[in-house]
C-alpha cells in the first residue's frame, strides 16, 4: 500500500469520512474506496460527520445533507477545530452552481466536484489530497 494511503494514527487505511445524503451514492463511493484499499466510513448527516471527524485522514461531503447543518456548515465546523484543521475536504455535490463552489471553498473545502462523478475520478483526488496531507499538516506546527 502506498505510504499516502494509510492512515495518520496507525498503520493501516486511510480513513475516508463519506458524508453523502443519497443512501445509493454512499454505497458505490464506498464500495470503490474500499476496493482501492481505503477505509470508507459513511453517514448522511452533517451532525453525524462532526462526530466522527477525528478519526478521518480526508472528508468527503455534498452541500445537501438532511438535518441542520448543510456542506458548508460542516466544512466551516471542521476548519474551525483545530482537531480537525488539518484535514482535506472534498467536495462532492449535484450543486454545480459556480456561486456553491465559492461557498465551499470560502468554507474550506480543498477540492470542488460535481456529480454525476465517476467513482475512479473522487478516488483520485482522495489520493491528491492525501498526498499533500503531510505537506499541510508540517506547515501547520
């Protein structure tokens, strides 16, 4: 396994926190990552995601979630906290307006993709973004 695959904290995967509304979305995302040897933990809302935040090496999350928080909600929730800062936000979302992927990146997100989006597609900018992560998180002490 590639070194930029495992996880920060432990040896093993790399921990994809998927935040998807659509049931259907988050298990095709899933079952890709997880057949590209990423560990995939999935839930529908943004409440759930800040929850479990701090175990993730990368989040993935769309704009539109149920509950009270939205995409970018939680994205500002998570650059907020400095458990979290430092981990890479992907944005996955029907949302392809240009003035929602302002707010996304003005929230924090690093990467900005509209579906419909092929599975291989977010499986590489995961790989980017975790690439980078180390470069980030050095920068940051």
């Amino acid at each position: 396994m590639a070194p930029y695959l495992r996880n920060v904290s432990c040896a093993g995967p790399a921990v994809v926190l998927l935040v998807q509304p659509e049931r259907d979305d988050r298990d095709i995302y899933a079952e890709y990552l997880s057949h590209m040897g990423l560990m995939p933990l999935c839930v529908q809302e943004a409440t759930d995601a800040l929850r479990l935040a701090s175990r993730a090496d990368v989040v993935v999350t769309g704009i539109l979630l149920p509950g009270p928080l939205d995409g970018c909600a939680l994205i500002a929730a998570l650059k907020r906290d400095p458990a979290t800062r430092h981990i890479p936000i992907v944005v996955l979302t029907v949302c392809a307006w240009t003035d929602e992927e302002e707010r996304a990146r003005g929230a924090g997100c690093d990467v900005f993709l509209s579906k419909p989006c092929p599975p291989r597609t977010l499986f590489r900018e995961i790989r980017s973004a975790l690439r980078a992560r180390p470069r980030r998180i050095q920068r940051e002490r």
